[in-house]
C-alpha cells in the first residue's frame, strides 16, 4: 500500500505537525528564504534583491526602459535567455512598453501604469499579476518574463515562452505500423495540446501543481469530468501533494513516489509517449499524469491486462488483434518459463522426453562441465550483459555488437564445451520472447523474474516452479492500482470486461467502458435503433 507517513495519516496528529514544520521550513530554504515576502515599491531594490537571489547569473537578463507614458519613469524587463521566443518578446513585450500612445503624461501615474500596461498594453496572450516573491520566481524559470515598474508594489507576467525544444516524432517505444506517428514531446504543454487534439471536448479538464522544492517541475492531471472516479482523483491528488522532493527530473519520480506497491516486480502505474494511447485511456475512465520534461505520460489505475494491448490493436481487424493479443500473452509465458522448464526436465523429469531426443540432448552435453542450471544461469547473464551493453552504446554501433556479439559468443561458448547448443537455443528464443510485449516495463519483470524461476527449478524441478507460479498469482490477487485489482477482470471476475482482454471483440460489441472505472456513465456507444435500410435493386 502507499505509504501512510506521506499522507500523513494514522501516525498521530503531532508527527503530522512536525513533518508539516519541517516541509515548510525545507520548502522555505529551497525557495531562498523569501516565500510569502512582497515586492519592493522601490525598483533598484528589486534589482539588487534579483542579482542576490540568481548570484548574478549572466543567463537572467535584466533590461531596464524609460516608459514615454509615465513620465519616463523606469521599468525592468526580467527573463532567462533561450528560454523565452525573442521575437515574441521584443514585438509583444518590449515594443509596446517603449511606444508612446498617451499626449498628456500628466494624467498617468507610475504606480497607475502598471494596470495600463496589463489591460492595454502587453500583447500576449496569457498575463498575471504577481504580489510575492515566490510566485516571481516561478513564472521566471517557466520562461515567463517579468515586468516590473518603479514606484508599483506588484509586477506583470507575460507568456512568451520558447527556446530549443524537439519537435513532434514518432514514438521510439512503441512502433506502430497502422496508426497516428506523433509522440509525446519533453514539453507538457505540446503534450497536453496533443491529448486535445484526440480528445475536443470541454470535459477534457487539467489540474498542475507544482511538485519539487528545488527544481519546481509543473505536473498536471488530465481526466475526463465525469467518467473518471472522484475518489480516484481524491486519492490521486493527496498523494500527489503528499510528495515533498527537492527535484523531479522524469515521471519515474512521480510513478514510484504515487505506487501503491513498492515491493512488486510488476508496474501498476503505466506509461507511454502515444497520445492515442493515453487519449483511449481517458476515454476509458482512467487518469493521465503529464510530467514537464518527459515525453512518458503516465496513466492510472492500471491493470495488468493493459500491458498486453497495443494501439494498433483497435485499428485493424478483431480477429488479428485477438491472434496478435493471444501471442503476446504466450510469448510472456515463455520468457518467464521457457528456461526453468528446460532445467526442470533436463535435471528431474527425463521421462517427459522423447527417446530419440534425450539421447541428442545427451550426447551435446557429453563433456560440458556444469550442470543445465548454471549453463542456464551463465547464458542468461550474458545475454542481460549484452543487452545492457546494447543499449548504453550509440545506435550505429549497438545494432552491430548486438547481432555480432550474439552471434560470436553463442558459437564460441558452444564451440568451448562450456554450454550445450541446446541451452542457447533456449536462452536467445526466451530473449526474443521477452521483447513481444507491448510494455517494457512487463519486460524487465519477467527478466527479473526468470532467475528465481531457474533457482526453484534446479532444486524441486516442477514442484518448484509450481510454487513459485503459485505464489506470483498470490501477489498479484493481491497487487492494487489506485484501489483497482491488479488482474481484473479475471479475478475479480466481469464477464463483460473479457471482450476485451486476451481477446478483442468487434468495436459493436464493445458498447460499454471497463467496469468499476466510469461507474457514472457506463455507455460509451449507443445501440441503433433505426431498422437498416435495405439496398434499391
């Protein structure tokens, strides 16, 4: 379960204080000691106060004008370079500060400029007051530039956020060859444009908060009002601002602080970089969390029947899918199993093997020197070094070492006498199997998986891998997702909801959403009542 001392609950109301204390003072330290403190009236105050705070960091520029409508009163334009669009700020920002649009100065005052300059002047298209240095701050190192005039308590925040960013591409995770090509980008608000570009609805609704005390990262929800659980949302939400971290860097933070399990080899948060795929899932009920600085969106509660599916799976015929889904899930099964039932044979039960085929399995092993568990053991490493090496190296030379290294250390271990041939047969087919799912997270769990596997095996053959099924089917009756089973529909068991499990029936069949996620609206395609229309001869 989540951990209770996040939350705050069941440890007492004095600790709860204590740890309120604490996450006050560290937030205050983190913010430089000045959360809450108001602005100066005083420009050149404000000035010093910046260059203190930023250590005079030469990326923050701070550009002083003399505005023509205030009696030449002074002004300062603050924003870090590369991190707001120029043009943008110097034809929205700059130029209409400098313009003179006023013939009698007199009527206008400095201090009464400020609302002028928010109302008339400022030609972006998101501006915000700001009273506090905290708030500055912030919107400074969103990419925000900041406005500040002599004589005025507040400042003015304006949108001309830019700089490099990547652009729009295809997903690297998860190819698709029949469906859209854009994935998700590091910036959450292109991510969040792209999620509405599926989804044009005004019950498509987002909540941001701020999560980091350092490094101050903007994390939203995405939900659909109305199909998403409120008590989900609650519970979502609490632990979200549960979260007291000096940085988040990527969703991963985020998906291993919100967890319900910890201790779990297997993922109940999900993630993907398709906005089709989140889009789908919003439409299903379920919540999208979008980290800036990511292109992996994650998505709860989450089940483990969501790490079979892929997108394409919705866009081609239903009889494919269901092949295709039927696959995956076997191809599961044998990188999980596959080793340890050759162990288990091999070692235990020769009586399940052929004749003819145990003499061949005997007469390649004639000479090896270590038992199948540790040829097993010794294969499986080298392949998880292998893939590991693969994917630290840079793509012209990894896909090189990878068929190369592959090809060459399977030939020359057999070649050695260390291992049987049969046993690298074994471990590539196992390699391959593993790379079918949809979900790379399910991936690394049966990677993990696999070694506790080949220990039962080698000492009580099948027995063993018996119990170690057994008590993986125990964890995961008991694995929860934001209160959500982790292997619904099949236990609990919804009849209606195994439409589209292993199996994926026709899209008419599929009138209704997953149960226990949009309880309210249930319905998401009307049956037709209309009698169809019989062709003219």
């Amino acid at each position: 379960m989540f951990r209770s001392y996040m939350r705050g609950k069941g440890r007492g109301s004095k600790k709860a204080d204590k740890r309120s204390v604490k996450a006050e003072k560290h937030e205050e330290q983190a913010l430089g000691n000045f959360t809450g403190q108001p602005l100066s009236v005083s420009l050149q105050q404000n000035i010093d106060r910046i260059n203190f705070e930023v250590g005079g960091s030469q990326d923050i520029i701070l550009r002083r004008l003399k505005l023509t409508d205030a009696g030449n009163t002074e002004a300062l334009v603050v924003y870090i370079q590369c991190m707001v669009e120029e043009e943008r700020l110097n034809n929205f920002v700059i130029r209409p500060l400098q313009r003179k649009r006023f013939s009698n100065e007199s009527k206008i005052q400095p201090s009464e400029f400020l609302e002028v300059v928010k109302s008339s002047l400022l030609l972006t298209g998101i501006v915000m007051e700001i009273n506090d240095w905290k708030m500055l701050f912030q919107k400074l190192f969103l990419g925000y530039s900041i406005i500040m005039i002599d004589g005025a308590a507040n400042a003015i925040a304006a949108n001309v956020i830019g700089g490099p960013k990547r652009g729009v591409e295809e997903p690297k995770t998860e190819m698709a060859i029949r469906g859209p090509r854009e994935g998700f980008t590091e910036s959450i608000r292109s991510n969040s444009a792209l999620i509405r570009r599926k989804i044009r609805s005004p019950k498509l609704w987002l909540e941001q908060l701020t999560i980091g005390e350092i490094s101050q990262t903007p994390v939203c929800m995405m939900y659909i009002k109305g199909l998403a659980d409120e008590n989900v949302l609650k519970d979502l939400r609490e632990r979200l601002e549960a979260i007291q971290i000096d940085g988040i860097l990527e969703s991963g933070y985020i998906e291993e602080l919100i967890s319900d399990q910890i201790w779990s080899p297997f993922p109940t948060v999900m993630y993907n970089e398709r906005p089709d795929v989140i889009a789908s899932n919003l439409l299903e009920g379920r919540i999208a969390i979008l980290v800036d600085g990511t292109p992996f969106v994650l998505i709860v509660p989450a089940v483990l029947n969501m790490f079979f599916q892929a997108a394409e799976d919705y866009y081609q015929s239903f009889d494919i899918s269901t092949f295709l889904r039927m696959l995956r899930f076997v191809s599961f099964l044998i990188a999980l199993l596959m080793p340890s039932i050759y162990v288990a044979i091999v070692h235990y039960h020769q009586e399940m093997i052929p004749t003819q085929l145990l003499l061949k399995l005997a007469a390649q092993r004639e000479g090896v020197p270590f038992p199948a568990y540790l040829e097993a053991f010794i294969m499986e490493l080298v392949f998880e070094i292998l893939r590991e090496a693969v994917v630290r190296m840079p793509t012209a030379a990894g896909n090189t070492i990878s068929i190369v290294g592959g090809l060459v250390i399977g030939q020359s271990v057999v070649e050695a006498g260390i291992v049987s041939p049969a046993v690298v047969i074994v471990v590539s087919f196992t390699a391959i199997a593993s790379f079918v799912s949809p979900a790379y997270s399910l991936g690394i769990a049966a990677r993990l998986l696999r070694f506790f596997l080949l220990l039962a095996a080698s000492t009580l053959g099948f027995y063993g891998i018996g119990l170690v099924v057994l008590l993986l089917l125990l964890h995961l009756s008991n694995l929860r997702s934001f209160g959500m089973p982790y292997i619904k529909p099949f236990a609990p068991l919804y009849l209606k909801d195994l439409r589209d499990t292993l199996v994926r029936a026709p899209l008419w069949m599929l009138r209704q959403r997953p149960q226990k996620l949009a309880e309210k609206n249930q319905v998401r395609q009307q049956i037709k009542t209309e009698p169809r229309k019989e062709p003219e001869q």
